[in-house]
DNA sequence: GTCAACAATCATGTATGCAAGATTTTCTCT
DNA sequence: AGAGAAAATCTTGCATACATGATTGTTGAC
C-alpha cells in the first residue's frame, strides 16, 4: 500500500454528494465505505472529517456521520452568505479582471447560452458552475475564490432540487446576462447588486420549492 | 477511557494557536502532542485533520502539521475576505439588528473604550472580538456569523504580531466609534464601508510591520 | 396486543502495530 | 576538510484490535 489514501477517498466522496448518488440526509457508514473503496476505516475517517469541516457531512458524536441536511433557516442563512460573497466577487471582479478574466467569462456564458437554448438542464449545471468560477477567479483574491468554491460545492446539492421549477435555466441565464452586461460595463456595484440577487431569488425559489414538497407530503400523511 | 477526546483536544490546540503559545510555522509532533495529552496518535491527527480545514494548521503530506504561515499574499488576500464579510455583517445588521443586540453592541463599545483609554492591549485583543462577534451575531445569520468567527480565529496570530505598531488600539477604537455612529444611525452602507476600512486598514498596517520585519532580517542577514 | 426491560449485536472512538517515505547521521572518497 | 552517498532513525499513513456507547431484537409482564 503506498500511501495518500485520504485525499481521493474525500474527493470521490464529495463527487458522490454534490452529484446527488449520496442524498442529504442518508448515513454514511464507516465499514462500509471502507469496503467499498478496499482500505480501512482510518483514511474514510479522515475523509468524513475533512469533509464535515467542508461542510458537506455533518459527525455527530457515537452516532455517524451523515450528508449534511440543510434546515429551511440554514438554507436560508447559507443562501444569503453566499449571496454577499458572490456580490463581492463581481465588485472586486470589475476593479481587477484582466483580458483573460473576461475571455474566461464570455466562454463560460455563451456555454450557458447553449444549453439554455437547448432547455438542457444536465448541461447548464456545470456551466453555471464554470460561469461563477469564472468571476471568483477574475477577483484575482485566491483566498476569496477559495471560499466561494467551498460554498457553491457545499450548496450543490441543494440546488440540484431545483429541477422542477419551470423555467428555471431560462430565468437564470436571463439574470446572468445581466451580471454580464455590468461587469463589462466595469460598473462594480451594479455588477455585485445583480449576483446577489441572482443567488438570493436562486435561495427563494428554493424554498418555495421546499414548501411545496413540505405541504405534499403532509397531504400524503394525512391521506395515509 | 470514555469517548470524545478529539472536540477537546482541538480546542485545546486552537486556543495554543490563537493565543500565540504555537507560533505560526512551528512544526506539530504528533507523538509528542499525544504524550502531552495523554492520548494515543490518532485523535491527535483528527483534531489537526480539523484544524487544517479551519486554516489554522497546514497539513503537508509525510511532511507533518505545521501552524500555517500564510505568506504576503493570502494575508492580503485573507484580510480582504474579512473586509467584505464584516462589510456585509455591517450592512445586514443595521437592517435586523433588535434591542439586545445594539445593547451587546454598545457594552462590547464601551470595554473597547476602557481599554483604549487605559492604553491596555491585553485587554482590548478579547474586547475588539467581542464587539465584532456582537456586529455578527446582529445579522441573525448564524451561517454567516459562524464564517465571521472562524476567519476572526484564524487571523488572530496574525493580529497579535501588530503589537508594536504605534496608537494601533487609539486608531482602531477611533474606527469603531465611527463603525458605531453608523450602525446606531441605522446607516447601513456607511457601516458596511467604515467595517471593510477598518479591516482592510489592519491588514494594511499589519503588511507594512511584516515589511519592516523582513527588512531588519535582512539586514541582519547581511550583518552576520 | 402493547410496552418496557434486558440481552445481543453493531458501530464508533481510541490504542497499537507495521510498512514506507522523509530526515538525519555517518562513512567514504576526493 | 568538504561533498556526496549510504545507512540508521524517525515520522507519517494505514491496518488492525479492542472497549464502550448506541441500536436492535427478544422476552416477559400487564
């Protein structure tokens, strides 16, 4: 065995939670996983600790560990960090991004362009991701960059809920495009006022979405 | 042996780190860290596996643990994360803040005050966290919040080497008072801007200290 | 038939053992 | 004496073992 277990096993299960094949919510059973990925428990144990302080597993003491199942307030809460973040990113994007920022920033939309014309929700995912990446990169602050990806894997899960509200990819790229229009006309706050409702209305129609299911399954307790 | 050594142990080595007592860049012996505590490796290596992913420690693999030294650029980089957070803490609390939290607010002002009266750094290192922890509890994002504290602790080691700048604890209670006026006078985007000043001027004044630290080295180097 | 208590089972938390990479020491050759 | 190579030492990374708290299943009483 040559070493430098932990890193792949935490990346193969982050992948595995922010791709939705391990559901907010389901347990993570320490034995299992580490016959699943041939090792012992000690490197999946280091895994699920990295990827508890991540924020994508949630450790409770002698019970387990279990994908994190965001409560409708720390969705909210969550949603509206990363609203302030991804506003300071286009702000300090506009001060300092350089030709290839911009470049990086075009591609990235035009590919959302694409796969909004097409309605292809499995193709706008990653390109959203790609587009917002791109801005987090053109702040030129790694640190900041850094902590923006955190949250937006951390948060992944959740948007991939939203596949049922209608017209969803054609709203979100409509907004992006006015994210666009302000970080090429170097207006900064206009640019950091857009991405923060971009993601804060992203936030509320997820919660709409998470009231409806809510009001459905009661409806189905009560009729069972 | 009855469980959960590892929370313990991580606070324990967190609270070494802020306060100074682990100096940034020092190396992490896990055995010997084990045989001060008392505890075998392994809960040792999972609390660094946690305080890793808090910034505090810095993981190298078959290298060791070592308290991270962030170079010039990620403490830049760094206090501008903190800038835009606190901005944001500042912006949202003078929309939500209640009665209790402009009293939190106002009593954390006063020890500030004291202590900057009395010329006291000792003291005001726990004030100034205090009445910036109180402007972060005022969101009611806790999500926010937590991100607010985490980064204040990582800082830290940081802050504690600005010790030596002159009337740094006259200046910064000057900067709070004018963070104060503008939250009490319910003038959110004042107090976002005055809050990321304030920060970014700490970590302006902190990189201008390194630089003459780094110049003395050198001349040292050059002496001997 | 339901609930409670107890026993058996299971999973986690920690300790210990071992192999391999990193570091330091020593030895050799120039 | 200094530089480089080889060996000894040390430390990490992973595997395994074991004890304790959690969970589940069973039995018995009401």
């Amino acid at each position: 065995m040559r070493g430098e277990q932990t890193p792949r096993l935490r990346e193969a299960l982050e992948d595995d939670i922010v791709a939705g094949r391990l559901k907010p919510g389901q347990r993570l059973d320490e034995v299992g996983l580490a016959e699943r990925f041939g090792v012992s428990r000690t490197p999946i144990r280091e895994a699920l600790i990295q990827l508890s302080s991540s924020g994508l597993v949630e450790i409770r003491p002698r019970r387990g560990a279990f994908v994190v199942l965001l409560g409708p307030r720390e969705l909210i809460e969550s949603f509206e960090l990363m609203a302030e973040i991804e506003a300071s990113c286009g702000r300090l994007a506009v001060q300092r991004m350089g030709p290839s920022d911009r470049e990086a920033i075009s591609e990235a939309h035009e590919t959302c362009r694409i796969a909004a014309a097409a309605g292809d929700e499995e193709a706008y995912y990653p390109a959203n991701a790609r587009f917002h990446g791109a801005i987090y990169a053109a702040t030129g602050n790694r640190v900041l960059a850094g902590e923006a990806l955190r949250l937006q894997r951390a948060l992944q899960p959740y948007r991939r809920l939203q596949l049922k509200v209608p017209r969803r990819v054609e709203a979100s790229f409509a907004e992006h495009q006015g994210i666009v229009d302000a970080l090429f006309a170097d207006d900064g706050p206009r640019a950091a006022e857009r991405l923060r409702a971009h993601v804060l209305v992203q936030g509320e129609r997820f919660m709409t979405l998470l009231a409806a299911l809510q009001a459905e399954s009661e409806a189905l307790e009560d009729a069972g």
